[in-house]
C-alpha cells in the first residue's frame, strides 16, 4: 500500500452565489433534482452552503464549484475551488 501515491477524493458541488456580505465567505446554493419515490414526479431540492473563499473574486450571481474540506470553523466546511461562469453585469 503506497500512502505517498494515494490521494484523497473530495466531495464538489456546484451552485450559484447567493450572497458575498461575509468576510471571506460566501453562501452557495446548490440545487438537485431528484425523483419522488412513490408518485415519480420530477422535484428539485435546493441547500445553501457557507464556502471559504479566498484570492479568488466572487460576487453574488457567479456559478462555482466547491469542495469540501476539514471544518474553517462552526459552519464552514467547504471551500470555493474554482469560478465556472462570472455573473454578468447589466
């Protein structure tokens, strides 16, 4: 077994931000679509995160991608790992 070779696979979402008050937090909505086990309807289930971000520039509208990663502290446990679409300005 080689320790040195293996690494680990993180859990990542993708969502939109939804709010860039905080200090090097953000809040990501994270939407899923999932099927209801007796009638079979189509249904979309949503959850927000609190994601760490930093040296990256988000703002409210952008779509990332975030990982999870060791708790930053009592409600952060994921981290912003990249900025897929930028929110466009009108």
């Amino acid at each position: 077994m080689t320790d040195a070779t293996t690494q680990t696979v993180r859990r990542t979402l993708q969502g939109r931000v939804v709010s860039d008050k905080m200090q090097k937090t953000v809040t990501v909505l994270v939407e899923r679509k999932v099927k209801h086990p007796v009638i079979g309807k189509i249904m979309t289930r949503s959850k927000k995160y609190h994601a760490h971000v930093e040296g990256l520039e988000t703002v409210a509208g952008d779509l990332v991608q975030i990982e999870e990663c060791s708790p930053i502290s009592k409600t952060k446990a994921w981290r912003v790992a990249k900025v897929v679409e930028k929110a466009r300005v009108v």
